[in-house]
C-alpha cells in the first residue's frame, strides 16, 4: 500500500501541474486576445502581444507532454486492479495527445496570417474544433479511470463515480458543438468535480502515507 500511495502522490502531483499549464493554454488566451464579432481586434491584440500568445501555444504543448507522464503514473497505480481497462486509459490519451498537439498548428497557422481577417477566423474556428475533438478523448479516459478508482479498494468510490459523470460532461460537451446546440451553460462546469477529487485524495493520502513511514 505504502508502494501504491507514492506512485498515487506522483500521479496526483503531475495531475496538479496540468491544471496552471491547461489554464493558461486553453482558457486564458482565448480570453485576452478573442473579441467576440471582432477579428480586427482580436488580431491587432495577437499582434501587440505575439510573445504571451507563443507562450500560450508552449503551454498546451506542455500540457499534453505531462498528460502523458500522468497517464503512465496512474497506469502503474492501477494496473493490478484491471490490466485491460489500465490499458483503455493510457491508449485514451496517446490517442488525445497528438491531436491536441497537432491543433496547436492552427493557432502557429494564425501567426502567419495576421492581417488576412478571414483566414485568422478560419484558423481559429479550426482549433475551437480541434479543442474539441482532443477533448473527445479527454472524456474517454476518465471512464476508465473511473472505473478503476471505484473498483481499487484503496480510493473512496465516490471518486469513482464523480470520474466516470466528468467522462460524460466532456462528451456531451463536445457533441453540443459539433451539433451546434446551446442550452446556455457547458455541461462539463459543473461535472468536473471527480478530477479535483482524485488529484486532492492522491497527494493528501500520499503525503499521509509518506509521513507514517517517517
């Protein structure tokens, strides 16, 4: 157990340096530099500030590097209690991985093309679509992971349960806007809760686990 705990802290430790790196790579550009109707200025702020928007593209880059270190971590921790499902998870993000990793192309696309206002909105509205496709998967591999926390014994089933409604928050998400449906809020606001869980329980139960060996 005390094995298993130190694997599940380093786990929970690289899961918690996704939440910074996704932050600023997914939601804050978008954020400062997109003026809704407003190409115009949504180049001329990528223009003024063209450093904090590469800075942007590293950080997603970033973030689906450590995704993977992620991934292995928690197959290690879970691999005894279901090898094909442990399996299912990291297959999961080595399929998100470079997906998202290749859409970052559309937004290196943008910085070649500032100044042409229909092929900048073109790009953008491709990687909107790309988040989205990755973000497929980002669903996919918290079923299993889910499915495996629930079934472990040594993390609370709850957890579990929350991972496996975040799957579902993902893709319902997902296929709102390849449907091109608004119900007026994003599903995945308000299931995201099971991923704080794990990452919170890991390290906290890790750290106890490290100091009772002391």
């Amino acid at each position: 157990m005390k094995q298993k705990m130190n694997i599940g802290r380093k786990a929970g430790l690289l899961y918690l340096l996704l939440i910074p790196l996704g932050v600023l790579g997914i939601l804050f550009i978008p954020s400062y530099f997109f003026v809704a109707d407003d190409i115009n200025a949504t180049m001329e702020n990528i223009a003024n500030d063209e450093g904090l928007f590469r800075m942007g593209i590293v950080s997603s880059l970033a973030t689906q590097i450590v995704q993977i270190f992620v991934v292995l971590a928690l197959y290690r921790l879970f691999k005894e209690v279901n090898q094909r499902m442990a399996a299912f998870m990291v297959i999961s993000i080595l399929v998100a991985v470079p997906i998202a990793m290749l859409n970052e192309l559309n937004y290196f696309a943008v910085l070649e093309s500032l100044g042409n206002g229909e092929q900048v909105s073109l790009f953008l509205s491709l990687h909107e679509y790309g988040v989205f496709i990755a973000q497929i998967f980002w669903g996919i591999w918290l079923f299993p992971m889910g499915y495996l926390a629930y079934k472990s014994g040594f993390i609370p089933k709850i957890i579990g349960v929350l991972l496996i409604i975040a799957c579902f928050g993902y893709l319902i998400d997902s296929m709102m806007v390849f449907l091109k449906l608004d119900l007026g809020f994003v599903f995945s606001d308000f299931t995201f809760l099971g991923e704080f869980a794990i990452v919170l329980w890991l390290i906290i139960k890790g750290k106890k686990e490290q100091n009772a060996s002391n």
